[in-house]
C-alpha cells in the first residue's frame, strides 16, 4: 500500500498545478478540493491517511489550485481574495 504521496506538477495549455498522488489500485479517484488560497500539499499526507481504505483499489490524485491563475480569471482569484455573493432570487449581479 503507498501511503507515501508524490507530488508532480501537472501542465496544461491554460495553467499548471501540483497534484498529489497516491494509492496503487488500477481505477483513478481525483478529488478537486474546490477553491484554496494557499496550498494543500503540505496536507497531502493526512489526506493519503483519510483515504486509506481506497488505497489498495484505486490510484488518487489529489489536484491544487493553480500555481500561477489564467489571466483571464478573476482579479480576486489571482490574489486569493474572495467575497460571498447573494446568489438568491433578487439578488443583483
């Protein structure tokens, strides 16, 4: 069983991430973690410890967030500043 994570860094044509792999099964489980203002290798670990019992059947990679964000994305997402918006009915864009 590896319960000792790789981390790689994964690019893509829009971005790169580091992705944290572990587990020695044949079927992939990625989890995608949502948005994170800081990194969550350093985390990798207790996560690989968590999904201990899927680790003889499954290869799991872990995904960060994007090391350098696309341009194109939001202002707020490049600095890590993040703002809940109303998003119920009336609720102004």
């Amino acid at each position: 069983m590896n319960h000792n994570p790789a981390i790689q860094t994964i690019s893509t044509p829009f971005a790169q991430c580091e992705c944290a792999i572990f587990g020695s099964g044949k079927k992939p489980l990625v989890i995608l973690p949502g948005i994170f203002t800081k990194s969550l290798m350093p985390f990798a670990q207790g996560v690989a410890e968590r999904y201990q019992k899927f680790l003889d059947g499954y290869k799991i990679y872990l995904l960060d967030r994007p090391l350098e964000p696309p341009q194109n994305c939001g202002a707020g997402l490049r600095r890590g500043n993040f703002r809940r918006r109303n998003s119920g009915p009336g609720a102004r864009p």
